[in-house]
C-alpha cells in the first residue's frame, strides 16, 4: 500500500485513504465549510507542523542574523525533501525507513552547505524564485489569464525557470537583501503551511497544489478554500513584511561576497 501509516484509538489505516474519500464526494459535501474549525489531529502531522511554524519563525525573525544556521537549513530542506519524494515511491521499504534515510542525509547536505555559503545561497535563491514564481503562476490561474496544465508539462518548466533564474541572481547581485527576501519568503510560508493544518487540515494548500497550479503527480478535486482559508493565506504576506523589516540594516559578521 502507499502512504504512510497510521493508527489512532485502535483504528489502522492510511493518510492517503481521506484523499481516495474525497474523490467519490459531492461537489456539496467536498465543498462544506465547517464554521467550527473540527480537525482530526494526528501526532506525525502534529510534531511536523510544529516543526514547520518553529523553523518559519526562526527564519523570519533572525534567519539573515543565524547565517550558517541559514546555510546548513538550505542544504537539509532541499536534501530531505527530495529523498522521501523518492523514498515515498518504494513500496517495500521498513516503518519509518524513509524518514530515517531523509533526515541522514539532509543533515550531510546540510554540513556541505555550512562549509560552502555559496551553494546555500543558491539554494535559498532556488526556494525563493520557487515560491515566487509559484505566486505569480497562481494569481495567472485565478484571474483566468493562465490554464493550468498537468504533472511534468508548462507549470513544472516555468517554475524550474523561475528557480535557477532566483538562484543565479541571489548569488551572483543581491546576496544579503536578496537572502533577506528569500528566508522571510520560505519562513512564511512554512508558518502559514503548518497553522493551516491546525486550522483546517491543510484545505488551502491542496486546493493550490492540486486545482490551481495543479502539481500533484496525480490532481485530485479539493474543496474549494472557505473564508478562513483566505485569513490564513493573508498570513503568508504578513510573516514575509515583517521578517524583511525585522532585518532592515543588520549587519553580520560573515561576509557572504568573500572570495
């Protein structure tokens, strides 16, 4: 089976069993907006959001100040990330193996990425240009201006594209405001991705990533973000102003532009 298991007052089963249910919904029972905020919470999510929001806060309050914090967290993110996107495809691997793979080795990308500035400044370029074209892309698809298309076609291209151009730029031009822009961005949005689980189960972020800018491998239909949904997304823009004005004029003692 595929997904990652659970089990919760004597009931097994796994987290990707409450999409397979969302597809056989009504548009009407998909798209119900509960006024009472009623999430299950399960302690896998739990623990990882309360990651995401510790790590967002740091990032927006002193990420620029924390340089090599900065440096090894750029090169464990991008590390972690991509081996339990490929881990997550084994089927036969033990309980908990992927996670234990992922985190050994983020931690060794991370040490690399301490070591050498520049290729965490790039990755903090990569992130930020990621998050920025996936705005850009977004607001195109709501306005009508842009149709979205499937996996591994023009959304993948253009924010491949928007991500080495972030990258490329933050390293060569803007490395401090540019590395100021891009840890309160990523801080943001990792604050905003975990108090949207506590508040409605990750509904505004599967509905982006699945209907608007439609980079699932395999798009399901997501009910459509309630009025909360948009107070949590006014968060994102919120945490990346005061992350940047938080910074304003600090000075470290590392200078990132030696050679």
């Amino acid at each position: 089976m595929d997904g990652s298991f659970l089990e919760t007052e004597g009931i097994e089963y796994y987290d990707n069993d409450v999409n397979e249910i969302d597809r056989y919904k009504t548009e009407d029972e998909l798209n119900y907006c509960p006024n009472d905020f009623s999430v299950t919470y399960y302690w896998k999510h739990v623990s990882i959001c309360c990651a995401l929001i510790i790590t967002g806060l740091v990032l927006c309050l002193s990420g620029y100040r924390c340089f090599r914090f900065c440096m090894w967290l750029s090169g464990a993110m991008f590390a972690t990330v991509s081996v339990l996107a490929i881990c997550n495809r084994v089927d036969d691997l033990p309980h908990g193996a992927n996670w234990g793979a992922a985190l050994s080795v983020g931690s060794l990308v991370g040490c690399i990425t301490h070591l050498i500035p520049g290729l965490g400044l790039f990755l903090w370029g990569v992130f930020g240009g990621a998050l920025f074209t996936s705005i850009i892309v977004g607001c195109l698809v709501a306005f009508g201006v842009f149709l979205p298309s499937p996996f591994a076609s023009a959304c993948i291209l253009i924010l491949l594209g928007g991500s080495i151009f972030g990258g490329l730029i933050l390293t060569k031009h803007a490395s401090k405001p540019g590395l100021i822009a891009a840890t309160a961005l990523c801080g943001a949005f990792l604050i905003t991705a975990g108090l949207d689980y506590f508040i409605e189960n990750w509904r505004l972020y599967k509905y982006l990533w699945h209907e608007l800018v439609r980079l699932a491998p395999e798009p399901l239909p997501m009910a459509v973000p309630c009025w909360y949904s948009y107070c949590v997304l006014a968060l994102w823009p919120l945490f990346t102003a005061v992350g940047c004005f938080t910074r304003k004029g600090w000075r470290p003692r590392v200078n990132i532009n030696k050679k």
